[in-house]
C-alpha cells in the first residue's frame, strides 16, 4: 500500500472548506473556526516532517484540528474554573466513573454532549478490552481509579518502574486504538 504524501501548497484549496465546516459544527463562532483553521494549517507546517504517510493529508489535519478545538475550550474553560467530564464504564468486572478535568461545564451538556461522552466510554471500554490483561488491570487502577502508585505495585508485585512502562504502553495503545475508533 503506498503511503500517502503531503503537499502543503494544496491544503488551502482542497481542505479549507471541508475544515471550516468541520470547526463551525464544534465551535459556532466563525472567527474563531476560521482562526483554528489557520492554526491547523500553521501547525501542520511547523510538524511536516511527522507526518509518516500512514493516513491521508487530510486526515491528519483533521486530528490536528481537533486538538486545535480541545485546547481552544481548555482555554476558555480554564477562565471559569476547573470542569470535569465523568465517563461511566461497566463490564462484567467492574464498573465505575472515570473523572477527568476537560472541557464542558458539567451543568451545561446538551444532547450531542451527552452522547459523545456516551460514545467516549464506549470506545474507551472497547479498547480496553484489546489491551493485555496486565495492560487493562494496570491501566484502571493508575488512570480510572486513581490508585497510588504503590498501592498498585504491592497489589501486582511490580516495581515502579515496571508499572509505568506498562502505563506508557498502555496509553499509547489506548490513544491509538481511540483515534481509530472514536475520533
């Protein structure tokens, strides 16, 4: 399969409208989506030499606009005070609330909010599933359920050491099999 190349001089023409829409969807600010367009395509260029081939130029800017859309509500949210988003997760071995500090104000969810984050845990509990067991355990317990590193460590017998090696991996991991499955 050939990798796919990138040409910077052709993003305005063939990706600025599809990520204009894109960003107006998220944002409802057309300031705004148009700065986060100009963003993406300033940092697009700055990272050149990351792009691997792996996806298509678009959608690579495409993840690269969507962390431009998460760090603009970090930003404006982080005037306002700390938010958190709570994901719920259920398998058969456990169930729970991940609590994270994000984005939305938790008393002003719509629909669509209320969904994705839905749809986060959803995908967050599928990737879980492929993960290594030792990977999955580690992984709720440090990340999850907010666990002391040592607490884990006598629990599994493992070293300090050894425990974030496996939660690098399994974030890495995570983040992987998450961009293919949610974003």
């Amino acid at each position: 399969m050939p990798k796919h190349e990138i040409n910077p001089n052709k993003w305005i023409d063939s990706y600025s409208d599809y990520l204009y829409n894109y960003t107006i969807a998220r944002i409802n600010d057309r300031e705004v989506a148009q700065d986060l367009v100009q963003d993406t395509f300033l940092a697009g260029l700055k990272s050149m030499k990351n792009f691997k081939g792996e996806a298509s130029e678009r959608t690579w800017l495409i993840s690269i606009l969507k962390r431009k859309i998460i760090d603009h509500y970090r930003k404006i949210n982080s005037n306002k005070g700390k938010a958190e988003v709570r994901i719920n997760y259920k398998d058969e071995e456990s169930e729970g609330d991940w609590l994270e500090e994000r984005v939305a104000d938790p008393f002003d969810k719509t629909a669509e909010d209320t969904m994705q984050n839905s749809e986060l845990g959803n995908a967050i509990y599928n990737c879980l599933s492929k993960l290594p067991l030792k990977q999955a355990d580690v992984f709720k317990m440090k990340t999850i359920q907010g666990i002391e590193t040592e607490v884990i460590c006598n629990e599994l017998n493992i070293t300090a050491s050894n425990l974030w090696v496996i939660i690098h991996r399994a974030r890495t991991a995570m983040a992987d099999c998450l961009k293919e499955n949610w974003f």
